[in-house]
C-alpha cells in the first residue's frame, strides 16, 4: 500500500513537528507560554498538519475518527489567561517591546500571578523553532518506535509517552529543599519559612513555629525576590569570608541616631563557598542593603552571557534601577545601570544614605560588561556620612588643674648608716649593723596595728683576745623614734629572729649576730586606716624612723646602736608610648596617685582614644557631633566614668565638640575624691587633644570652643605639712674608749687596768695651768691696747 505508506510518513514528520512543538511549550515556564502568543499560531497550524495527515491516514485506512482525532479539529482554545497576555501585549506595542523589557515581564507575572525569574527572559527570547529542532532528535527515537501502536491505539498513548517525558524534568526546589515538576509546581505548592532555623534558639524566628509561615510556587534557582530560610546561608558563605570577592566598589553609611546601616557593593564573585572551587566564568556580584528576612535585600549575580539579556532587556526599556531598599528619599541603599548614549550598560552606580547624612554616598564603578570585569577607577560622586571640616586655627586647652600635694614616687633619701655604738667605758662592745638596707618593713607580716621591722646586728666584744673579759649580754631592748620627735618610745616587742635565747657570752675580738624583729605601734589614726602594707611601713611612710636596739650586758651596762629605715614608694604606674595624656591626684594618707591616662589609639584601627582603657569609636565621636549639632550641647558625658576604690575616688570624662568645624575637638577629664569623703580637698581638672579621626571635608573651617559647665567645685585647701627628712639627733661624738694599757712588765697579766701613772698626771696638770694662765694675760694685753679695759694688777 504505497499510498498508506506515503500517508504514514507524512503522518509521522507531522507528528514530530507537534510533539517538538509540545515538549518545547511545556518547557516554557507559565510566563513565557503566556506572553509568546505566537505559539497559538504555531499550534494551530501543526494541528491542522496533524489532521489532514489523519483524515488521510483514516480515509486509508477507512476507519473511522476517533474522538480523541476530533479535538485536533477543533480551534485552539482561548482561556482568559490568552486574553490577558494579548491584552497585555497590545497595550505595549508588540511583543518584540515587551520579551526584552525584564521590567515589563515582571509586571505581567505579578498581574498574573506568575513566577518570574531570570529563565523567563532567556526562554521568551530563544527562538522556539530551535529549541524544536533540538528535541526532533529525541523525539523521532520515541516515535519510530510509537508510530505504529500509535496510529493503531489512537493518540491517547503518544499522549501518555508525552506526559511520562514531561514528567521526568524534575526540579530542585530552593525553598523548601523538595522535587518538584512543572505539572506539579501551583502557586501555592511551596512551603518555607521566611527566616533561617535558629539552632541555638530552636525556631524559627520568622514565626517562632515550626509550620511554614510561607506559601508560594517551588523555585529551582536561588533568587531574591522574597526572603527564603535556605537564601542566607548561602549568602553568608559568600560575604562572611574574604577569598570569595573581589570587591571593586562599595558604599555604606550609618544612621547616627538608630545605628541601621545602609549599604551596597559591586564585585566579582571568585567562589561561592570560602576555599571552593574558583568560578571559571568571570562572574559579577551585586550587592545592596542588609541580607536579612526582616529587610529588603538584593544580593544577585551575572555572569557576562545573563548581562546579554539584561542589556537588551535596559537598552530597549531605559529601566536602569537594578534595587532600592525603600522609596523613602532620605533613607536608602540604591544599585542601578549606568548606560552610556548608545543605551549600552558600562558600569554600576551604588547609593547609601541615612537619614542623618546630609549627602548620600554615591559611588560609581566602571564595567565591562561583555566581560564582566572591572574597567577603570572607581568615581565618587558625593560622599556621605558625618563630616568635619579642617579647623583653621590649633586649639588652645586650658592648663590642668590639681588640688592638693603632689607626691613622689621616689625614696627621699637613702637610708642612713653612719650610727655609732654608744656604750659605756666598762663594757667594751662594737655594735655594726650587718643588714642592708638597715631595716625592711613588714617583709613577712603585715598587720593593721603594728609594722614589724627586722634587721641585723654584730654584737663585737672589743676587748683584747688575751684578756680573758668575756661579755655576757643578758637582755635587748628596742626603742623607736621619727625623725624630729624629741624621744625615743618603746617598740611593742622585740624578738629575737633566729631562735637565739638570751643571755649570750660571746668572748674578746668574737662577735654575735643580733637578728631581730622589731613591732613599732601604729598611730590611732594610723590603725583606723585598717591597712596592711608588706615591705612598706605605714608608720614611717611620711618621716623616716630610727630603732635603737639596747643591749644589757650581765652588770646592767647598756650600750645601743641606731637603725634607720626610710620609705620606699611603689613606684607610680609609667606612662605609654601612646599616652596622650594623665590626669590624676594624690592622696597624701595613703601615698597613692589615682590616675586617668587617655592614650592614642594605633591608626588603621576604628578606635580614636582609649581613656581609662575605655575605647572611643570613631563612628562614637560622629554621633555625638550628630547629637551636638541638633541639640546645641557642646560639652558631652561620655558615660564612661567610675568609682574607683569602694567610693573612695571617682572619674568622668567629657567631650568637647567643635561646632563650627563639626568635629569633637578635645577630651576633658575630672578625677575628685569619691562618696566615701567627706572632706573634699583633692582632685583634678585637665584637658586632652582629640587625635584626628574619620572623614572631613577638605576645607578649612574657622575653629569654635565648646560651652563648658562642667568645673572642679571648690575645694577645701590641703594643710602643707612640713616634713623633717632628718635630724642630728642620734649623732654624737663617740668617746673614744682609752686603749687598753699592755704592761711592758707583765704583758700578759690580766688584771692590768688602764690607768695614767701618778707623776706625769701631775706634770699634764701643771701644763694645763701654765696654758690658762698665759691664755688670761694674753686676753688682757689685748683689751689694753684697744683701751676698753683697764689694766688690773
Ligand atoms: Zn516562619
Ligand atoms: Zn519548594
């Protein structure tokens, strides 16, 4: 039957062309069917292709139609749908205006209720008769073998094999992480969340329930029309790391009253996880606002073949705006196209403003966009934020102000050494101090009554080795002094150290180590300090203090030794290579200086100054100038001030704004005595430099002081004690003790006594006369001469 033959060849190129013509339609998303009303053309004529083949193919066959063959010869249906989008398309001109308008597309989905993502352009503008092509192959494999049982089964089961090839293109929702199909994706197929699952908090902070709070058709590629749990993350392992762009422009600026940041970048995207695999495409990255469900957001990527589309899409349709966070004119982040004459996109200009900018920040980066590359420097059109202006003059600060002593750190003096032993002719003794320093204070106890002072000393018995007078020293005493008291007053207790007992013998040129530990009694003012210091003496922290240790030899000859200690200050806390400054006062009872340093902080870093280790921000000074210029105050608490001590010492810092140059020009720093004292005497009141900071206006402006109310009250004056840093009061001329007498006639005997002999006693008497005697007459000749004195007999 060559005629059937020929028919079901005809048949089966028709077929082809309406199953191509199927499979391509339905790969089209909802959008695109819609819009590309041509397909209705294409449609009808590959259904009457179909139906004059089966007329045909029946007539050859004589069977008769089958109601399924009949609908092929109806007309194409028009739904409301159809209408619209012709509608639609009418009212824009053609459909060449609208498939190349992203814009327009967009406001048709919406209309319509659609999904409309970057596919839709790529799809209304491929050319449908390719794509046909493209699936012919495919399809004439399912045919060959379907042709047959199709023209014998009717069409229902090539309907079927459609639908069944249909159904095979599954897709990935990013949403809610499911498969899903075309035939199977309704407008309200998807459900998710806005936010990410919090694992720390175990919700979702969207809705705070673990129902999906979202319903919309699944979506197969990342997009950010609408905020999706699964979006930031995958944002987050982009702009979290630094290897995964190349940042070419950004701009950012900070509301100074609510701190909400607005911003925008453009670069190239490198990778889309930190570490990953290099993008081989050059791939470039927008970026505006804060990528959160709770904001609106755009965070989208182009490579150089999308930026095709979305040239044709800008050049026919001059919609430059790419996103905006909000139409508010005061408040936004903006990225938009920047198209030269010609209608071509070359670059991408970002826009950050706050409300408490004057200026937004206006950036724009040149780009090539047939290669999605950075081409040329980045121009800034209009910079934003807080901006001082270059103070024409320096400022000039106030000098520092302290109330009461100032004290130092260092020892007033070494202590002194050159004590002598004061004894008695019969006991014959050298006492040396052997510890150095003399004395040390508290080195083992501290107490809050007492301080304890332990020293060392060689008790020598200095008579002659041959004399056979060995010294007993039965008890020891010790007794303390400060420098300029009249008298000596007992110690709490003397103890010997090193569990030597008294009495002790030591024999002729021998020596006995004292080693001693000394408790000298607080005043009672002293002792409501309630203090214990180690290795300092509270009691002699003003005046220097003497010990004399007494020894009692077995007959109750005394001899002693002296012993000073003079105190030693910790030393004060030393100032910083970058301090800037120190405010501080002293407190005379206690030796302490309560001090406030204010330091620079290192450049590159958002910090300003460090006052009291309290770090200032830049973007701090910005909005207190901010706050300055709206409310007229000049001089602002930091709030950063303390009580120091229990209440015994407080601080507070101030800082002084510029208001002509915009910019805090100076610290000022007070640090007074706290709540605990009643008496207020000391204090301080002292001014420190502001270090430049942020960003200014290149310009100079004349400088403006601050109007200051804050001032040190007044205080009560200080008593200035005069303090006695030494006396000569332990200073004596030792007698010297009378050599010991070695008999020539018995050297050796013991008994010898020193003892001058009889006769040249008498002689040293008789010298003695004679040289008064001469001295008187010569007194008298003298007075003569000058004839005030009249000669006696
Ligand atoms: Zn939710
Ligand atoms: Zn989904």
């Amino acid at each position: 039957m060559p005629a059937t033959r020929q028919v079901i060849d005809r048949m089966i190129e028709s077929l082809k062309q309406a199953a191509a013509l199927i499979t391509s339609y339905r790969r089209q998303s909802t959008v695109a069917r819609r819009l590309s009303i041509t397909n209705r053309d294409k449609f009808t004529t590959t259904a009457q292709s179909v139906n004059t083949c089966c007329q045909d193919l029946m007539l050859s066959l004589q069977i008769h139609q089958s109601s399924k063959i009949e609908i092929l010869t109806r007309d194409i249906p028009i739904d409301d749908d159809d209408k619209a989008a012709e509608t639609f398309v009418a009212e824009h001109g053609s459909l060449e205006a609208i498939q190349h308008d992203r814009e327009l597309v967009k406001e048709f989905a919406q209309q319509q209720h659609l999904v409309m993502d970057d596919t839709v352009m790529d799809q209304l503008n491929a050319n449908l008769t390719d794509t046909i092509q493209q699936n012919q192959a495919r399809l004439e494999v399912i045919l060959k073998d379907n042709v047959n049982s199709a023209v014998l089964d009717g069409f229902k089961g090539l309907v079927a094999e459609l639908n069944a090839a249909e159904s095979e293109q599954r897709f990935h929702c990013v949403q809610c992480d499911k498969e899903f199909t075309n035939a199977t994706n309704g407008l309200k197929s998807c459900s998710f969340h806005r936010g990410e699952y919090d694992s720390w908090g175990q919700s979702y902070p969207c809705c705070g329930t673990g129902h999906p709070c979202q319903f919309q058709p699944h979506r197969a590629k990342h997009h950010c029309d609408y905020p999706y749990g699964a979006f930031f993350p995958r944002a987050r392992a982009i702009t979290g790391y630094v290897d995964t762009v190349d940042e070419w422009a950004s701009v950012e600026d900070t509301n100074l009253e609510d701190d909400g940041v607005k911003k925008a970048s453009v670069g190239q995207l490198l990778r889309w996880v930190s570490r990953g695999e290099r993008l081989d495409e050059a791939t470039i990255l927008i970026s505006v606002g804060t990528i959160w469900y709770t904001e609106p957001y755009y965070f989208n990527t182009f490579t150089a073949k999308e930026m095709e589309t979305i040239t044709r899409s800008v050049r026919l349709s001059r919609r430059t705006l790419i996103f905006r966070t909000s139409t508010s004119e005061s408040e936004f982040a903006m990225a938009e196209w920047i198209l030269s004459v010609s209608g071509k996109i070359t670059g991408v200009r970002l826009t950050a403003k706050s409300a408490t900018s004057t200026n937004p920040y206006v950036r724009v980066c040149p780009i090539d966009m047939a290669k999605a590359t950075k081409s040329g420097d980045i121009m800034t059109l209009s910079e934003g934020g807080m901006r001082s202006y270059i103070p024409a003059s320096p400022y000039i600060l106030p000098a520092t102000i302290r109330a009461g002593p100032e004290i130092s750190d260092i020892q007033i003096r070494p202590p002194r050494t050159n004590f002598k032993t004061k004894t008695s002719p019969a006991l014959r003794v050298i006492l040396k101090t052997m510890s150095d320093p003399p004395l040390k204070a508290n080195p083992e106890l501290a107490s809050s009554k007492v301080d304890y002072f332990q020293g060392v000393v060689s008790v020598f018995n200095n008579n002659a080795a041959a004399s056979n007078n060995p010294i007993t020293i039965a008890s020891a005493s010790a007794s303390y002094r400060l420098v300029g008291d009249p008298t000596y007053n007992p110690c709490e207790a003397l103890k010997l150290t090193d569990r030597a007992e008294l009495p002790i013998t030591i024999e002729p040129r021998q020596s006995w180590s004292l080693k001693f530990e000394a408790a000298v009694p607080r005043s009672e003012d002293d002792v409501k300090l309630d203090i214990k210091w180690w290795n300092r003496a509270i009691v002699a922290r003003h005046r220097p203090i003497r010990i004399k240790i007494t020894l009692e030899d077995i007959e109750g000859e005394e001899c002693s030794l002296v012993l000073e200690y003079v105190f030693k200050p910790y030393p004060f806390n030393k100032s910083g290579a970058n301090d800037i400054g120190e405010f501080f006062f002293d407190d005379p009872v206690l030796l302490q200086r309560n001090c406030i340093r204010v330091e620079k902080c290192d450049a590159g870093g958002t910090g300003v100054v460090k006052i009291a280790g309290n770090e200032i921000e830049t973007k701090r000074l910005e909005k207190i100038v901010y706050r300055a210029l709206k409310t007229g105050k000049t001089e602002v608490d930091l709030e950063i001030g303390q009580e120091k001590d229990y209440g015994t010492w407080e601080w507070a810092a101030w800082a002084l704004i510029d208001f002509s140059c915009r910019r805090v020009y100076a610290f000022k720093i007070m640090v007074k005595e706290g709540k605990l004292v009643e008496k207020k005497r000391l204090g301080c009141l002292g001014y420190v430099l502001c270090p430049p900071y942020g960003e200014s206006v290149d310009k100079q402006r004349p400088i403006s002081y601050a109007t200051e109310f804050v001032k040190l009250a007044q205080l009560e004056p200080y008593p200035v004690q005069q303090i006695v840093t030494d006396d000569a009061f332990d200073d004596f001329k030792p007698v010297v003790p009378p050599k010991p007498i070695i008999s020539p006639v018995s050297p050796t005997s013991p008994s010898a006594q020193p003892q001058v002999p009889g006769d040249l006693a008498q002689r040293l008497t008789s010298i003695d006369f004679n040289l008064s005697r001469i001295a008187t007459a010569l007194e008298r000749l003298v007075s003569h001469v000058e004839g005030q004195v009249p000669p006696s007999g």
